[in-house]
C-alpha cells in the first residue's frame, strides 16, 4: 500500500486545509463525539459543526450523489478524516446516524424513505438513533421481545429499549421489532423508522459513571408505526439488523480511526509529564507510551485495509470486529497511561484544565466496548466466519451462538 498522496488527493488535501482555516470559528474542537457530555448547547454547536462540513462536502462523501452524497471514494474520505483529525475538530454528533442508521436505509430502505431521510441525517438536521437493546436482550439480540402487531391503522409497538445513545436528542431510529413469535426467533424480526417525537415514545436518559447521560432507556406504549416505515420485508429484520451491527463495527473501530482521546494528545501529554516522574515510573510510562503507539498505527492500517476493500465493491463484513477490538483496546490503554501520567494529581484532575478528560475517557470506554457487541463475541465472530474455527456449541453461550449467524 502506497500511503503517499496522489495528485489529486494532494490538491483535495490542501482544498480541506484551507477550507477547515477559513471556517475554523463557525466549528466545535474537542477529542470526539463519543467523550462529549450531551448537553443541549453541546449538541448544537456539534449539529452546526457538522452542517458546515457537509455543506462544505466533508460529510458523506462517499455517499450516492442522489440522496445528498459526494460520490467520491474511500480513499478521499480518508484524507478528509486525516484532516479533520489533524485540525482537532470534534467528531460528528450525527455518529449513529452516518456509521449505522444511514447505511441500513440506504440498503434496505424505499425510494421514497432515502429521499426523505438521507440528506437531512447528513447534514444533522436530524439526528438518529438505534434501538435494538433491552433489558433482557442485550448481547444476545435476537431474544428481543418488543413486539409489533399489524393491524388496520399500521403497526402497533410495544416494548423497551435500553442503552439507546442520544436517543434523548433524536429525531428517528431505527427500530427492531418481534412480528412473529411463533417464527425462529432469528425469522420473526422486522425492522422499522421510529418517529422518536410519535405519542407513546417516552425517553428517560440514564446516569453513566463518566457523569454523562448518553445513554438512554426507551419505552414505547402502543406507538403506531405506518407500514411505509418499515425497513426491508417483514419478519427479514435479522438480515437488516445484520447490515446495522456490521457498519457499527466499521463506525466504532474498523476505519483506521481512533476513539476516545487521540494518541496525538496522548503524546504532548507525556511530553509534559514525563519529566516530573522519577526514573522508574519514567521508563514504564515510555515503554507503555511506545506499546500504545504502535498499537493505535496497527489499528489505522488495519482499517486502511478494510477501507480498500470496500473501494473494490465489497462490503463491511466479520473483518471489523478485529479493527472494533483494537481500536477499543487503544483507548482503553490511552487513557489509562494519561491517567497514571498525571500521578497523584490524577485524584484532582476534574479541577484542573484539561486533565478532567483522561478520567473522563478511562470511565467512558466500557460503555464503548458494548457498542456493537461485547469484546467476547466479536472474539467469537472472528473465530467462526474469519479464521474458520468450529463453533461454539455450549449451551451457556446462547448469546455467541445468535451473534456468529
């Protein structure tokens, strides 16, 4: 793999740059959508952030020029993201929605759907979100029991969700439903949009250890949902779910991106720590910096990998799961050396300036290694359908067992 720019990526990278210097005071900074607290003026100055970089061709280039799309490439939205990184511009508030929501209406949504939805979820004019967990159901998706009954006005949904993220400032989401109970449980799911604002949708946020409330509960009391609104066929939402959970893998970790603080702060952080440390500490922490670093450089051409082939036509598959592993991993580790960098302070560090995120981080990545699967059956996944391995068949892993179909 050549990482040198071509001429026509090097002319797209300088256009990025001066376009990112001439709208610097119209965009939010921060370290990604996934350690900001999702306060109301937050999430609008991040809607606003990413309405200027769609309106400046930033956002969804590689998406069908139709609904609202660039039409470019892979390998050009790669050097837009190195630019966004570079710049510290923080990362879309319309995440679920661009690495999971949008990609499952644009395969399996109608005409009519992708013409309604896909330019404003682009543009952050609407923000989506993703019900698929619950209380019961959480790895071991397909036992959901949130059911849906057609009948003459449409269908009728009742149940709760759980761990929704942002649902409490969503617009839609898409929704996945039982329709036949007495179908195989992976044969009787149907996927749905959810108007998030429909009568009978009620939000509750919940309190997460980092302080935040990106999570949310859902609870859906006879919500009626037009069959228009449905994603793919009836009792085919398993297959629609499928193309959901394998874009998420590719959102959360299997770009080459990085999650949670990047490893560009993580080194002007050592930089300034470093010196403070005895001599001991001092060598732990360096060779803990270098083991990050060539960790967080595996991930990014691992993703490049995955990215390359989804310019030759493929499409997000189990391979994924090792970038979603890694990427998780890196950030784990990150904030766990940015925490022990700052020693005893670290006890202070909501009162210093800056240092608050490293805690921040380290209590916000577990609930990222939930997203899109917990990391044992991403394990899983990649030992059946990548290496090849023989199943798992133990009956106390019913959950590995639903997720590796």
């Amino acid at each position: 793999m050549d990482f040198d720019d071509t001429p026509d990526q090097a002319r797209l990278r300088a256009s990025v740059r001066t376009f990112l210097t001439e709208h610097d005071h119209e965009l939010a900074h921060g370290d990604g959508a996934y350690l900001e607290e999702p306060g109301t003026d937050r999430v609008e100055a991040l809607r606003r952030t990413q309405a200027v970089l769609f309106d400046g061709g930033l956002i969804g280039l590689t998406w069908p020029s139709e609904y609202g799309g660039g039409g470019g490439t892979n390998a050009q939205q790669a050097v837009v993201n190195e630019e966004l990184h570079r710049a510290r511009i923080a990362g879309p508030i319309g995440h679920v929605g661009l690495g999971m929501c949008g990609p499952t209406v644009l395969r399996h949504g109608s005409e009519d759907q992708k013409q309604r939805y896909i330019r404003r979820l682009l543009r952050a004019d609407d923000l989506w979100c993703q019900l698929f967990s619950e209380p019961g159901s959480g790895s071991d998706l397909a036992a959901l029991r949130t059911k849906a009954v057609l009948q003459d006005d449409g269908w009728h949904i009742q149940g709760q969700k759980v761990w929704t993220t942002l649902a409490q400032h969503s617009r839609y989401g898409i929704l996945l439903c039982r329709t036949n109970p007495d179908a195989p449980r992976h044969r009787g799911l149907t996927m749905f949009v959810l108007d998030m604002h429909a009568p009978g949708v009620t939000v509750r946020p919940l309190r997460q250890m980092n302080g935040h409330q990106s999570f949310n509960e859902v609870f859906l009391d006879d919500v009626v949902i037009d069959d228009s609104e449905r994603l793919g066929d009836v009792d085919d939402g398993w297959r629609v779910a499928l193309t959901t959970l394998m874009n998420e893998r590719m959102a959360v970790g299997g770009g080459g991106g990085e999650i949670g603080i990047r490893s560009d702060a993580l080194v002007a952080h050592a930089a300034e720590r470093l010196p403070h440390l005895d001599e001991d500490r001092r060598v732990l922490a360096v060779q803990s910096l270098g083991r990050v670093l060539v960790e967080s450089l595996a991930a990014r051409y691992t993703g490049y990998r995955l990215q390359t082939s989804l310019e030759k036509g493929g499409r997000p598959g189990p391979e994924a799961s090792a970038g979603k592993l890694t990427a998780v991993r890196v950030a784990h580790a990150t904030a766990d050396l940015g925490q022990r960098l700052l020693g005893d302070e670290a006890v202070l560090a909501r009162s210093s300036e800056g240092d608050w995120r490293w805690a921040t981080s380290q209590a916000s990545t577990p609930g990222i290694a939930l997203a899109g699967g917990a990391d044992e059956i991403l394990r899983n996944i990649l030992g059946e359908r990548v290496l090849g391995l023989a199943p798992d068949r133990s009956p106390a892993t019913p959950s590995k067992q639903a997720e590796s179909r």
